[in-house]
C-alpha cells in the first residue's frame, strides 16, 4: 500500500507512461471493472495475458498445507491454489514486501499459519512455488523487499520489466533487483559524523550513532533508503529510529528487541558489513579517543547543543 504514496509520477501517471494496464487490485479498481473473479476465468482460460503478478502479502498454506486459512471472498476456494494458477499464467511474478517475498512477520513465532514467500521460507529457497519455479519469461520470482517497500522500488522494478531491461543479472543473490541492494542504508545518513567518532545516542530521537546502543543494522541492511528518501524528504535513522533491516529475510526475529544492540564484551555482535572485528575495535578505540566536545554533547540530546565552528585563516 506504501505504493499509493508514490510521487512524481504518481502511481497512475507511472502506469500509463509505462504502458502498464492495471487489470486489477483490491483497493484500486473500480465498480465499472470486471471483478476479480472474472479476470481469473479469463487469465485461466487464456483469453487475456497475464504480463506481470503482483502480490503483497504471504501466501497461508495453513492448516496442515490445506491453505484454508485464507480463503478467495466469494468462493470457497483457497487463494494459495489461485495465486499458483495466475503464477502459472504470468509473464514475471513479482514479490511486493518482505512478507511475499520472505514470508516476513506472518511466519515468525513457529508460523502458526504456515505463511511462506513465493519462493523463500526465510533465508531458504523455495517457498510456495518451488525453488526450481520459473514464470513464463523464464525468470524467478522479483522480490521487491521492504516492509514497507519505497514506491520507487516497485516503480522502477515495473518500468523495467515493461522496457523489457530485467534480466536475473540485474538480480542479487535473493532475488532482488540490485538498483536498491546494492547500496547500504549506512550510505548518506545524517548520523555518519556520529558514527565515524562513535558518539553515541543512548535514547530514540536523540542526535547521535544509533548502532552502538538502540540496535541500527543500518551498517548491514541493503537499501537505499537515505540516499532515496521517503516522502521527499526522510528515513528511518534520519527521523531518529534505528534501521530494523527490514529488506533482509528474517528481519522480523532478529532475536533480541529492535531498539537494542546485542554486545559481546561491550563490541555489538553485528558488525558493519565488510569490516574485519578486529579493524572495528582498533578504529573504535582511536575514533572514541578524538571525538569532538561537539559531537560528545550532541550525540545524546535531540536538539544541537553545540554548533561547528567558523574556521577562520589565521593572520
């Protein structure tokens, strides 16, 4: 739904210019369309293609693999046999959230409801469809992760799949497109300078690091969501919130209270990415060392106490 906030273009002026037809979608379409279980006798039947398969949310294959938990409204059939029939009939099947993707929040605590991803359990290939499921343009399933997902994660997944310029290179080891993943959330925060020093906020909302004491895997988490800001204009460590790592598989049991940092000796256990632990204590140490009164005062205060000073040439 994150998608409705799309903006420059809007979600509609992406579709048309993309050349995109929006057969259906449970908050969009109107009374004037053909209901959904009319599009899926005709998709089943081959009277219209199915070019792209969106879908937000897990697929319940419970109780005991019956998918009963989550039936079709107006039928008594359950969505798990209808999202593998479309999946069958589909151009590109495309995962919109962690929780399609992954399974997500639907599948922790011992999965009650048996919830999967299209083809990941978690960290596992396979998932609903099978790790060996290929849609119609021969390729896997698009995990486009997130919860939420960045409207112009899935804008620009979309585009690229209409210019036909998608192809499992431009895909990361979890199948996502690489245009997000490959930067990490760490890259344009507001709080590097914090960082680098290792000055550390110690409550939410406060100005400093929020690695060291509240939990943030902005080091680690793959997205670039301070680099392509929410709204415009924000994220979730430049409104004073630690990353949860949110596009990752498994992100909803990272065994220990998001807005913690679980420690060994006092050294977080989970380190930036690429960086040797030994480098980190070292480069800790000597950045702890130096860090400014500037940064030590404002680091654990929501507001700037102390302001950087006018260098001045001397003369």
């Amino acid at each position: 739904m994150s998608l409705l906030a799309a903006e420059q273009p809007t979600l509609f002026e992406a579709l048309e210019s993309y050349g995109i037809n929006l057969l259906w979608h449970a908050s969009l379409s109107g009374n004037n369309n053909p209901g959904l279980l009319e599009w899926i006798e005709q998709i089943s039947n081959g009277k219209t293609p199915l070019d792209i398969l969106c879908l937000e949310g897990a697929v319940m294959t419970g109780p005991d693999g019956t998918g009963r938990f989550h039936l079709l409204s107006g039928s008594d059939q359950p969505m798990m046999e209808v999202i593998e029939l479309l999946a069958g009939k589909a151009a590109h099947v495309v995962a919109v959230g962690s929780c399609s993707a992954f399974g997500g929040f639907n599948r922790s605590n011992n999965n009650p409801a048996e919830a999967k991803g299209l083809q990941y359990l978690g960290e596992q290939a396979g998932g609903f469809l099978g790790s060996d499921f290929r849609s119609g343009m021969a390729m896997p399933v698009i995990n486009i992760s997130g919860c939420p997902t960045h409207p112009e994660w899935v804008l620009h997944s979309l585009q690229a799949i209409a210019l036909n310029l998608l192809d499992t290179a431009q895909l990361d080891e979890f199948n996502r497109p690489r245009f997000y993943t490959e930067h990490l959330v760490h890259h344009g925060c507001p709080r590097n300078e914090f960082y680098e020093y290792k000055a550390s906020a110690e409550k939410p909302a406060q100005s400093g690091c929020l690695m060291e004491n509240l939990g943030c895997q902005a080091t680690q988490a793959h997205a670039d969501c301070n680099i392509r800001l929410w709204n415009g204009h924000g994220s979730c460590p430049k409104a004073g919130y630690p990353c949860i790592n949110c596009t990752a598989p498994e992100f909803e049991e990272p065994g220990h209270p998001f807005y913690e940092t679980p420690k060994v000796a006092g050294i977080p256990v989970g380190l930036p990415t690429d960086m040797p632990k030994a480098w980190f204590i070292a480069l800790s140490s000597l950045s702890k060392a130096a860090t400014p009164k500037r940064l030590k005062e404002n680091a654990t205060s929501e507001k700037l106490k102390i302001v950087p000073q006018i260098y001045k040439k001397k003369r």
